[in-house]
C-alpha cells in the first residue's frame, strides 16, 4: 500500500471522526484514500480501480461516516432503512469491512450502529437485529435480498451505497442480484454511490453507468497488479518433493504467519495433516466449510493461536489478515488472477511479504498465462539442498466403510449371505489400498534429495 504525505488530519473531518481514524492506526493517506476522498466527501460519486490491500475499505468507511455525522437523517422514513449500506461479494470480505468500521467507531465513540447480514449463520438473530435498526448495513447479496424480500428493512431512504470488489461480483454470478439490489434504493441522484474494483473492465462500468450518478474515475496503479513490497520467488519441485522442501523453509526461514494455498480440497488435508504431523500446527479453510467453523478457524489464525493455514482459492478473496509474513504457493493457480488475488494477502498496509511457489510437473503449465498477465517472469530461485528433509507422513484417516443391511438368499450355512458381504469387504479394500499406493506414490519423499529440476 503506498502512502501519499497527506494526513487524514489535513482534511476536514469531524473530530470524533478524526479521532477514531488516529486510533485505528491511520496517520498518512494512502494512495487510493488521497486520489479518491476529496471527490467522495464532496458528495460525489466515484467508481475507483484499486487493487486489493491498497486500503480502499478506510476510503469509502470514511466517506460514509463522514456524511452520516454531518447530515441529519431523513424524515418520514417508514420501516427500517439503513442510511448506509456496503454490498461484498463474500462473508468474509463482509466480516472483515464490518470490522474495520466497528474499530474507528469505538475509536470515535461515533453514534452509529452498524450490522452484518450474510449466509451460513445466525440467520434469526441477524433478521432480529436489522428489525431494530441500522445506520451501515454491511452484506452478501443473497442475504440481503433474502431480507428485503421479506421486508425487514428497505432501501427507499438509503443515502449511500458502495459495491465493493464489482469485478468479483460478476465473475461470481452477482451481478443480477446488484441490480436487483440496485433497483430498490432510492435514485441514483438522491444517493450517493461508490464501487470499488480491481478492474474497471467494460462490463463493471456498464454497470456503474447504469445506476450511479456520472461517477468519477480513480484509477490507483491500474498497471501494476502485484504489490511492490510482495517479494516473489519461484522453485522448480518436483511434485514428489514439494512437501520436503516446504517444511525446510518452515524450519529454517524466519516467518511470522503463513498462508498456503493449494488447488484442490484433497491436496488441502493432505498438507494440513503433515504440516500438523511435523510440529507445525495448521488449519484449514476450504469451501465446503461451514460458515460458523470458517469464522472459527479465520480468528484463530489471526490471533496466532495457529501460524498455518492451508486453504483453497476460496479464501483468496475477501480475507484480510495482519501480519502474514509468507504466501506460499504450494500448487501454482490454474488462473492467473487467483495468483495476484493470492500472493495479495501479503505485504499489506505498507508492510512487506514474500510469496513462494513451488512449480510442478501437474501444474506448471499455467506458469506463461500468469507471467503473462502480471507482465513480468517471477524470479526462480535457487533450490537450497538443506531445506530437503526428512517428515512424518500423518497416520492415514480411516474410511467409513457402509454397513450391508439384510441377506438375501441365505442357505443353511449362510454362504450367500457371507459371499456377498466378502465381496463387499473386498471391494472397499481394493480401494482402500489403491488410494493408499497412489498416495506412497505421490507423497512426500522421506529422504533427502536434491532438487535442481
């Protein structure tokens, strides 16, 4: 995140909320808050192409809280309708904004009340909540036209709306729920809008042009989709090795929090298991994770109570975590947007991070589209024979093995009966011990090797 030499005390803000900006740690502007807040709290709309960790939550919470201070409520507003609300793609991405807010209100001791209204948890008490009132509303779409459809609240009187990440929310499926949003807000010119996107592609603007008023473009670094502070370094692995070489860096760099991303849920375990295995203890976050458990799991990590998580490109968007010092790339993206979306959870609010990937034969392919698109070759690094160690394999997870309910055609001896369950027992046992050679096979090697592929 590059800070520009304006403080937030430079601007006109309200004291409380000057005060619970300076509590959140916030002294310098930074770039996207210094190109975007004189025409947001001018009362204008903007559409803002920033990329991820370049601070344009702080942007637009400001914005917003900066208005709701100033300006008195409208009158004669029936039902529930929150003065503002703020529309993200993913729960986490809406738990982590919410957060934010919640820090420069009790900073300010500002009079607002802001609540979270997403899917997978708390459904009863979130619509009880809302019921009672709301000045920020902070949502995924689906819950929130869950809501609105049943008239918990409406948008008739909102004052301000933002659609944060509008290019997630149409690779996601999204955008027929924006406009449904959209639609039922108050109009465009009695509203102020922002949308904030990593990309102002053509069908994002459509958008904007649609339902916001002449919106201002600010666009922060548009060429540059890594952050300058990411330190990224590529290694040529072996897949049989990658587990090996993974936990010698662990052992041997020096590391605050580490995000490891694979591709595909099996490979998740199976990483989890063996990290937990080898004295380094790990959660994991995948996308058929419950909400309740995936809250859970995200608050350990950045608490420290863990310094490990494994997870799926579910998490590459929306999940903002202090302090991870590495992304590592244990299986390269099959998409190059997931690896700037990756390697983005590091190296945030001006710190730096390093982002390692280790490229093997079952991946490496997607290596020129991503080179391509973040329009540079990432550094290849020189494999360090002492990071090759020895690892315990995690004990193998048992099988649910189905139970055969009845036998039919059973004969004195029952051997049809026993026939049948025999050749179910055999059964699963071929596949048991097929998966468990196909696993030896591609484990992690136990023995050191060199690895200059």
């Amino acid at each position: 995140m590059k800070l520009s030499d304006v403080k937030f005390s430079d601007l006109e803000l309200p004291e409380q909320l000057l005060k619970g900006v300076t509590a959140s740690g916030f002294e310098y502007l930074a770039e996207v808050q210094a190109l975007s807040l004189p025409t947001s709290l001018s009362g204008k709309d903007v559409a803002v192409q920033a990329q991820t960790g370049s601070g344009k939550t702080a942007a637009f919470l400001i914005t917003i809280f900066e208005k709701l201070l100033r300006t008195e409520p409208p009158k004669g507003v029936r039902g529930v309708c929150p003065r503002a609300i703020v529309i993200t793609p993913t729960r986490e991405l809406a738990v982590q904004v919410a957060k934010d807010a919640e820090e420069i209100v009790k900073g300010g001791d500002l009079p607002i009340r802001i609540l979270l209204a997403y899917g997978g948890v708390d459904y009863q008490k979130q619509r009880e909540e809302i019921s009672q009132g709301v000045d920020l509303l902070v949502g995924t779409p689906g819950r929130l036209i869950d809501y609105l459809k049943q008239r918990v609240y409406n948008l008739r009187h909102v004052e301000m709306a933002v659609i944060d990440e509008a290019d997630r929310m149409f690779d996601m499926g999204f955008v027929s729920d924006i406009r449904f949003l959209l639609r039922r807000m108050s109009p465009y010119n009695e509203r102020q809008s922002m949308l904030f996107s990593a990309t102002l592609s053509e069908r994002v603007m459509e958008l904007s042009y649609e339902y916001m008023n002449i919106p201002e473009l600010v666009e922060v670094t548009p060429d540059n989709l890594v952050a300058d502070k990411v330190e990224q370094t590529l290694y040529h692995l072996g897949s049989d090795e990658k587990m090996s070489y993974m936990l010698g860096f662990l052992e041997k760099e020096e590391w605050t929090k580490a995000l490891v991303f694979v591709n595909t849920k099996r490979a998740a375990i199976k990483v989890r298991d063996t990290l937990n295995a080898n004295g380094h203890p790990t959660v994991l976050l995948s996308g058929d994770v419950t909400q309740v458990n995936r809250l859970k799991v995200i608050k350990r990590f950045s608490s420290g109570d863990v310094k490990v998580l494994v997870a799926t490109d579910v998490a590459s968007r929306g999940l903002h975590i202090e302090n991870i010092s590495h992304v590592i790339n244990y299986d390269v993206p099959q998409d190059p947007q997931d690896y700037v979306h990756r390697i983005g959870r590091t190296a945030r609010a001006g710190k730096s991070g390093k982002a390692i990937t280790l490229a093997c034969e079952d991946y490496v392919f997607t290596l020129p589209e991503i080179e391509e698109y973040i329009g540079h070759s990432i550094p290849v690094g020189e494999l360090n024979s002492d990071y090759f160690i020895d690892f315990k394999k995690p004990p193998r997870r048992p099988r649910a093995i189905k139970k055969i309910s009845g036998s039919r055609g059973r004969g004195p001896s029952g051997r049809s009966g026993d026939k049948r369950a025999g050749n179910s027992s055999n059964k699963s046992g071929e596949r048991r011990g097929g998966g468990g050679s196909s696993r030896r096979r591609r484990g992690g090697s136990n023995s050191s090797g060199g690895g200059n592929k």
